[in-house]
C-alpha cells in the first residue's frame, strides 16, 4: 500500500508547481478577444478585426471584386459593396468557410430603385444577394489569390485566414466596407 501511494504522489513531488496564483493547467496560447466590428478599405485590400474600444486585433491582406470601386449597382456587376453590414450565418464548403453578409442592406436597396429607375440596370438584374467573407478552398491558391481582384463581390482571404477570422467573429458582428 505504501508503495502504491508513494507511485501516486510521486508526479507532484517531482513536476513542478505552478505559482501562487496561476491557473493550473497547461501552459496555452493566449486567448484572442471576439472582434466587436470587422472593417474592409477597399482602396488598401484591408480587413482589419478590431475589439471592443477601438483596437485592432488582426489585419489581413484581401482579393475584392473585380468590378472596382464604389458601391455594389446591381446583381453581376462583380463590385464589393460599400456599406455598413451584419455577419449572418456561416457554411463550410463553398470557398472552404463561408460568412454570409446582410447585403442588401436598405441604402443598397433604394440605390437600386434609382438606377432601375432611370434606366441604368440591365433588364432581368436584380439588387444582388449572397455577398460573404470567405476562403479559396482550394490549397494551391492560397496567398496567389490576392495577386488580382477575382470575387464576384464578396472579400477573400485564405483557408486558414477564413478560419481563424470564423474563430474571433460572432454572428451579429458588424462589417463596414469602405472605398
């Protein structure tokens, strides 16, 4: 019995303590914060996550669409729109990870009426849906995607960047898309 004792004490006494005070346990990464607001500049090719008073908690280099500039027009036009949005809902396997966007929002929507209006969409377009924050999914592409401007609206990063950025955003998270 003394033996079995003396086995079972024996990795106390021999590993080392934590300090008064620390959390026992293995010793992990540190924690990240949730982003509070996530923040797109076009103009720069820019995501930046940013916590809850102001700071930025990662940045990522991004592929737009290839439409350039200014605000989304019209469904296939292939522009990111410009706007203030929602994270709502993410999937994986289209582009790797998937965040879906509120895009339209009600500025996008009375954007379009105008330009339907007056005669500037093209017949059998709508004002567009399915804008997202996603990944490649494909493994060879990752970091070359950004060489160029590809999405057909949406904001890409790599696999693993789509990952880790699914990791630090709640749903609700709101999104702002600037030029």
């Amino acid at each position: 019995m003394n033996a079995l004792f003396a086995l079972l004490l024996l990795p106390t006494v021999l590993l080392p303590s934590p300090l008064p005070g620390a959390p026992a346990g293995a010793p992990g990464k540190p924690k990240v914060e949730a982003a509070a607001l996530i923040r797109v500049d076009k103009s720069e090719h820019r995501l930046e996550l940013v916590a809850q008073g102001g700071r930025v908690i990662k940045t990522y280099k991004v592929a737009l669409g290839s439409g350039g500039a200014g605000p989304k027009r019209f469904e296939g036009d292939k522009v990111t729109p410009v706007g203030t949005y929602r994270v709502k809902g993410r999937f994986k396997g289209l582009f790797h990870q998937f965040l879906n966007v509120t895009y339209p929002n009600d500025e996008d929507r009375a954007r379009f009426a105008e330009l339907k209006r007056r005669g500037e969409v093209p017949p059998g377009r709508t004002v567009g849906f399915g804008i997202g924050i996603h990944g490649v999914g494909q493994r060879d592409w990752n970091a070359v995607h950004k060489q160029s401007d590809w999405t057909h609206g949406c904001i890409a990063l790599d696999d693993a960047e789509i990952d880790e950025l699914s990791r630090l955003v709640p749903d609700d998270t709101t999104l702002v898309i600037t030029d």
